[in-house]
C-alpha cells in the first residue's frame, strides 16, 4: 500500500466503495466531491483510511498525486488487485 490522492467524483467513489468495504478499509469522514474532490488512501496520515480531501492537502503526508480518475490505479496503492474480467469468446455451433 502506498499514499495516493487522486481526483474523483461522487460516482466514482460509489463504484468502488464496496470493493474497498470488501478488502477492509475504513472509509471515513466522506464530504461533498466539490470542495474535496481527492480521495486519499492515508487520511490523516494514516495508511489504509480512505477519505475524501481539498486541493490543498493533496500533496500532504506523502501522498503520490493523480489529477485524472483510474480505477485500478487507485485501488492498487490500495494493495487491492481487481480480477480482470474474461469475456466470453464467441463460439460456432457446430451442427452434426
């Protein structure tokens, strides 16, 4: 797990709120995506609380920065590896 602040909105933070539930981490103090428009992994320093902040304390506690959303970024300084999905691959019938 490594600091990360990353730009996210509402919606995106909904996304992968369960997946982040799943693996144990504390969600905490989550505020208007407006004014606190980074979610952190360490809020208050703190590795593995994640939280919402403003552009002025994003580059606080040694924090990597990310000014556009990635999913899997994100969770990966989470320490959390997403199974990628498989598509099915398309096949013949075969008539006998």
């Amino acid at each position: 797990m490594k600091p990360i602040a990353m730009k996210c909105s509402e919606e995106q933070f909904k996304k992968i709120k369960p997946i982040l539930e799943k693996n144990n981490l504390i969600i905490e103090r989550i505020t208007d995506f407006i004014d606190n428009e980074y979610l952190v992994n360490n809020f208050a320093g703190d590795l593995g609380v994640i939280s919402n902040i403003s552009n002025l304390a994003k580059n606080n506690n040694n924090r990597t920065c990310f000014e556009e959303w990635d999913e899997k970024i994100f969770l990966k300084y989470c320490g959390i590896i997403k199974n990628e999905e498989i598509k099915p691959t398309k096949r013949k019938r075969v008539v006998f």
